[in-house]
C-alpha cells in the first residue's frame, strides 16, 4: 500500500505541491489575522467554585487588580520643587488614555467643615504649585496627622511613597495595554531622569504586560535563533542547501497552518498556544531527517532516484503516520480537559501535528524528485567513522554488557526516583524571573515598603438590603481587618469602617485619638450613598466603592506579598476560620476570592491538568503501539525505554530544585512526544528487516541499529541544537524547558539506542525458552 502510495505522489507531483501551495495560502490568511490574548483567568473553568465566587465579585464590585503603583523612597518628597514635580507626574499621568484616576499624595483630601459653605465635606491638603516651603510643611503637618493614609501612600518609618494609576479595566484587557503601559512607564522615566531619583515600578496590569510582552518576544527571538540553529545542523549533516532548505519549508507551513488553525476556531494566542511553533520543529524536523536518511540509504545501495524515493515512502511512511499519531495523542489529550486554555492547546495542537504528517508525505517526496539525485558528499555523513564506532560499541554493549546495561539503568533509575519525591509543586504570580530583574526587585521593594500589591478581597454578604451598614456589620469587618493586619504577608486592609474612621476623625477637626469607627452611622450617610445623582464627592465614591448599590454586601481590600500558590492556601484558611468565629453564619456569608486567588487557582489547575494528560496520552500510546506490533513483549520493551527518560527528567528537577508548573510540566509532554518517536521509528524498522534475516534477532537488531541509529542521533543531534538556545532565556520556565528537553533527547537516544536492543534481546531468549 505505501509503495503504491509512493508512486502515486510522484506520478502527481505538481497536484500534490498545488494542493500544498492552495492550502498554505489559505492558512497564511487566516495566520495574519492571529491576536493575541489578554485574558489571563481562562485557565481556570467557568463553573470552578473560585472562578464562580470571582465572577459574583465582579458583578457587584467591578475589576480588582487594575492598578499600577509607583513608588519613590526619599527624604526629599516635601521639598517644594520634588514635590511639584510629584504633582506634575500625577497630572501628566492623568492625560494618558486608558488612565482613569490617579491616588497620590498631592491630591489627598481631609474632610472638615468649609469655612466658605460653613458644610462638612471634603477639602484638599495640598494647593500645589508651591512657591513656599513654609505652606508645603503647614500642609504636610496636616496630611501626617491623617492616620487613613499612613502604611497606603507612605511608609512613615522608611520615607517610602506611592502613587496609584488606575487604568481602565477593557483598555488593560486589549491589545492597547501595552500602548498604555509603555506611555505610563516613559511619563515616568522622564520624571526619574528630572528628579534625579530612583523610581519603582509595579502592579498587577504592570507585571502581566511587560511579562507577556517579554516571554512573547523572547519565544520569537528564541524560535527564530532555534530554527538557524537547526538549520546549520543540518547542513552540516547533509552538505546539501536544498535539503536543508527543504526541512525549513516543511517546518514553516506547519508553523503558518498552526497559526491559521488557530484563527479558523476562534482562538488567540495564548502562553500555551504559542508553544507550538516549538512543537512543530520538535516533529517536523525529525519527519525530514528520516525521509532524507531513508532515500539516502536506499540510493546508495541501488542508485536509481525514483525507486529510492518510493522506497522512502514504502518504508517511512507507515512509521511516519505513527510517529505523528503517537505524539498528536500526547497533546490532543489536553482537549479533554475542563482548562479552556488546554483545551485549546490540545486541538490546536493535536491538529497539526498530523497536517505535518500530511506535509512532510506530500511535500518531500514531492521535491526530491525534482531536485538532482544525492551527490557522493550528500551521503557521505552515512559512512561516518565515529558514528560508525559509536554503533559498534552500542552493539558490543548490547551482546556482551546487558547486565552493565542493567544496573547502570536500575541506578540511575533509583537515584532519579529518590529526586522525584524532592519535587515541589508551587507556583508564583511573579514567576520564572531572575531575581536581580528589576520587574523582580521593584515588586520587593512594594512588598518592603507596603507590605505587597496582589489583590485579596473578601465579600461580606449580610443577606439583607442596607445591612452591610449596621454596626454590628461594622464591629465584624474592624475586627477581621485587625486580625489581617497583624499577618506579616498583607498589607493593612482597606474597608468602609477605614473610611468611617477617616470621616469621623475629619468631624473632630482632625484629631488623631478620633480615627475610630463612630458609634452610630450617619442617616445622612446613608441616604446620600443610596442617592443615583451624579456627581458625587471624591469621599462619596470611595465609600460606594466598598458597597454594592442595595448596601447588602461590603468588600474588604488587602494588599499581599507574592507568597506563591503552597503558602496562600494555609493564610486563606486560617482568615477563613477566624472569619467563621467573627460572622454569624445566619446573618451573613462571607468570601476570599480576588484575582491573586484566580491566578494561582489557574497555576495548579493547568499542572493538574497536565499530569492528568500525560498519564492519559501515555495509556493511550500505550494501546496505540500494542496495535502496531500486536504483541505484548514488544509493548514492553518499548514502554520501559520512554519511561526511563521521563524519570530521570522528573528526577533531576527535584535535584536540582526546579518546582513543578504550567512552564515544566510541559516539558513532560514534549519529552513524551520524543522518547515516543525514537523508539516507534527503532521498532518499525526492526519489524521491518526481520523477515530479510529469517526472523533471527541478533542480526536483525545489527541492522537496525546501524541503520536507523544513525537517524536517530542525527535527530537528536538537531533537536538538542534546536532547544539548548532557549537556555540562554532569562525566564526560568523557558530555559527549563532548553536543557530540560536536551537532557532528555540525550537520555532517550541512549534507552532506545542500548536498553531497548537488550531489553528485545532479554525477551525473546526468554520467549525461546
């Protein structure tokens, strides 16, 4: 069938390279057209508890997390000049679309009796631009004794100081996010430069922006570095321009039908998906490299072009379509689970995985047949003199060393086992940096100075209309918040009973011992929050902000350091439980959620997720190779050899300190994918050449590892050259998953290359018995 099938892509050449041709076009298209996501709570399913909660907060209280901080640390901030240059930030700041308000110190207001209106409300502190130092203290004075803002705009023990920019929430979620966050940052830096000070930078829309835009841009910078890389690789195997060239093209329509697919199913690109332009070199390179070693092989035992390349397609396609098959398993898993994120990745990937199938069958045979027949130095890398050693000696270790073969595997195996239960499973919002970036050191300096930046909110729902403002509602949240306030990982909570103290101090003339809550709500208060009329005070809007129209439910804000995704849920439970002491359950129901809850819930959802696929994609390989050998002492033999590398990988990261997440556990599915091709290509072509050596096994395996040995090491040997540049990335996820790929190419080639030929030598001498 496949000979037959050989014949009849050379006999329609130009349709297949036209049908090629038309579809690539079509998909190039539709790639032009890919955006990318902004969206970054997807990982996590609509109907996840967490994600319910999150979506129930955001319909009463709005967006959190939409806030980018800066910070300065002086002893200079009240000196008349550095403090206009302060004010003339804010205001500068504010010009900037997408930039709906601005919290800072020159525009705080303190509220007290107008002497003009003789009415209580809110009056500005400071009158910038100052021309008198004088003025600037009498105003500082007051703005000290406002204890609401102490440890919010300023660390009163540090000198440190913060602004607030508060960017619109649909602007941060498009692709003018990072049009708004490069005119923040370049306001900024023209400050710095100005006041000659050192500025930090920070915030959730902050941290998301400029970490997307740099793992995007690095994964291009990487790919392209990747594929040249790759691409000398194989020029230096194959001396031929064409071959190479060739390879490239097989791999760059997979790449632009990968980002047509993606546009054709309504998706974007996301962290994951934009994975698999990597994927696609990780499969399309070695369908070329064992196409070309095929059809160089056969022409130099029988030079004649056309029988070597329907001898290509006799031989490598069937191997080929279970090579791709096997590694699209691995991926397509991801579809079925409830992560639309992985769910996506999966199809996506899954798809065209077996179109580079489709691609590599059409398009080598194809182009090859065109093109001159293999020169003597095309083929010259055949005849290797240290291949040719090397394969020696893997067949002296394989007839003479099996129990060296033996015990150095079970060692190593045992050691990388012990490593495996030192693997931690934790996840950080500010993940993969090097801790001397200063997207690292700034949020810090934040968590320093203020005690963190990433949102927790709770909901206090009191069940009833207006009962969020009664005071036994009041005394409940003050005392949850002053139990937050004594954990060293939040920053003092922020709630309408810190308002309350605020305007009851401003109603005692700004007395300090008056920043308590007031024993009685204001009726005037709560009319005016009921009233719709526009135009409400700057106070008035912060105290809506904490109360949802009918005042049912109440929010309490608190700042927090990055703790990571094992020591938040220990700090959640334990709010939880003095929550449940201080809330009567009858009266009312009280949630933590927040985006910092969402984004780490979405963290160890998609590690779950990916060892759940990896544990599925190997059973089904597993039932997928018990089909093509329909034997089980051949199924064996082939499991052992790709689970050894996936162990000593696991092994080394727990060595080596390398904590599980979405950015490694991915390394597993990848090295799945290859250990998988390797031994598929190894076993088909043994299955191959038996019947040419009478069923015999010891000769049989001579030739197949002289044979396809050296595919096998030429496709590492590219691979290996194609991942171990992205060690040089400065994110820890994309450098893990360079040498982490690399050590398992090099693993894997050795299972499949010395332990797999034992293991069939083993088990056939024992069949015999």
């Amino acid at each position: 069938m496949w000979y037959r099938l050989g014949q009849f892509i050379l006999k329609n050449r130009v349709g297949a390279l036209l049908l090629l041709l038309v579809l690539t076009c079509v998909m190039g298209y539709y790639a032009v057209q890919v955006k990318l996501s902004y969206d970054f709570t997807r990982a996590v399913p609509t109907d996840n508890p967490k994600m319910v909660d999150y979506q129930a907060f955001l319909k009463k209280f709005g967006a959190d997390g939409n806030t980018m901080v800066i910070g300065v640390q002086t002893d200079q901030y009240f000196n008349k000049d550095f403090f206009n240059g302060v004010a003339t930030l804010g205001q500068e700041l504010k010009k900037i679309p997408g930039v709906i308000g601005i919290l800072s110190i020159p525009e705080v207001i303190t509220l007290a009796i107008d002497s003009t209106t003789q009415k209580f409300g809110p009056l500005k502190v400071f009158h910038y631009p100052y021309t008198n130092q004088q003025l600037l203290d009498t105003a500082k004075s007051v703005f000290e004794s406002l204890l609401f803002y102490q440890t919010i705009l300023y660390n009163p023990k540090t000198n440190a100081y913060l602004m607030g920019v508060s960017v619109n929430k649909d602007t941060i979620n498009s692709k003018s996010r990072t049009r708004l966050i490069n005119d923040i940052s370049a306001t900024v830096s023209a400050f710095e430069k100005s006041s000659n000070t050192t500025v930090y930078l920070s915030g959730m829309p902050y941290i998301r922006t400029v970490m997307a835009n740099r793992i995007k841009s690095e994964l291009n910078l990487f790919l392209l570095a990747s594929l040249a890389l790759s691409a000398l690789t194989l020029f230096l195997f194959f001396r031929s321009i064409s071959a190479t060239i060739m390879s490239l093209l097989v791999v760059g329509m997979g790449v632009i039908w990968s980002f047509g697919t993606i546009v054709l199913f309504g998706y974007k690109i996301t962290l994951l998906t934009a994975l698999i332009p990597i994927l696609v070199v990780v499969i399309g390179v070695p369908n070329c490299i064992y196409f070309l070693n095929k059809y160089h092989t056969t022409y130099k035992e029988m030079p004649d072009k056309e029988k070597a390349l329907v001898n290509m397609v006799g031989r490598m396609g069937i191997v080929t379509l279970f090579c791709n098959i096997a590694a699209a398993i691995g991926f397509a898993v991801f579809a079925f689970t409830k992560s639309p994120l992985l769910q996506e990745f999966g199809i996506v990937a899954g798809i065209n995985i077996m179109a580079l199938f489709l691609i590599s069958l059409l398009f080598i045979p194809s182009v090859l047949s065109y093109l001159p027949a293999p020169k003597p130095k095309h083929i010259k890398y055949l005849d290797n003199p240290l291949l040719e050693k090397l394969l020696v000696k893997i067949e002296r270790w394989t007839f003479y060393h099996a129990k060296w073969v033996y015990g150095i595997t079970a060692i190593i195996t045992i050691i990388a086992i012990i490593g495996i239960f030192r693997i931690k499973s934790e996840g950080f919002i500010v993940d993969d940096l090097p801790k001397k970036d200063k997207l690292y050191t700034d949020l810090k300096w934040f968590e320093t100075q203020f005690q963190g930046l990433m949102p927790l909110e709770i909901l206090v729902d009191a069940k009833k209309s207006r009962a969020a403002l009664k005071m036994e509602t009041m005394l409940d949240v003050e005392e949850l918040s002053n139990y937050i306030a004594t954990k060293p990982e939040a920053a003092r909570p922020l709630s309408i009973v810190e308002a309350l103290k605020f305007a009851n101090q401003g109603f005692y003339n700004g007395d300090t011992a008056s920043y308590v809550l007031p024993l009685e709500i204001p009726a005037s208060l709560s009319a005016a929050l009921r009233s719709k009329e526009k135009g409400k005070s700057d106070f008035m809007k912060l105290i809506s902000q904490f109360l949802d129209t009918n005042q049912q439910s109440t929010r309490i804000s608190v700042n927090m350091k990055d703790i990571g995704s094992v020591k938040l849920p220990i700090l959640i439970e334990d709010l939880q439980k003095k929550s449940a002491q201080i809330f009567d359950s009858t009266k009312y129901n009280v949630l933590f959620t927040g985006s910092t809850i969402t984004f780490l819930e979405g963290t160890s959802f998609i590690i779950r997720g990916l060892k759940e696929s990896i544990f599925w994609a190997f059973l089904l390989i597993t039932l997928c190779m018990l089909y093509l050998f329909k034997s089980f002492r051949i199924l064996l033999c082939s499991l052992i050899p790709n689970l050894v590398p996936l162990i000593v990988t696991a092994g080394v990261m727990g060595w080596v300190g390398i904590a599980l997440k979405p950015s490694t556990v991915l390394v597993f599915s990848v090295a799945l994918g290859i250990a998988i091709d390797v031994t598929i290509r190894f076993l088909i072509n043994y299955k191959q050449e038996l019947p040419h050596f009478n069923k015999q096994v010891a000769p049989t395996l001579v030739q197949t590892i002289r044979h396809t040995g050296i595919s096998i090491i030429y496709t590492s040997l590219v691979l290996i050259a194609g991942f171990i540049i992205f060690c040089w990335s400065d994110f820890g996820g994309t450098n893990a998953l360079g040498w982490l790929t690399s050590l398992t190419l090099v693993v894997g080639t050795l299972t499949n290359l010395v332990l797999l030929p034992v293991l069939i030598i083993t088990t056939s001498a024992k069949q015999k018995e």
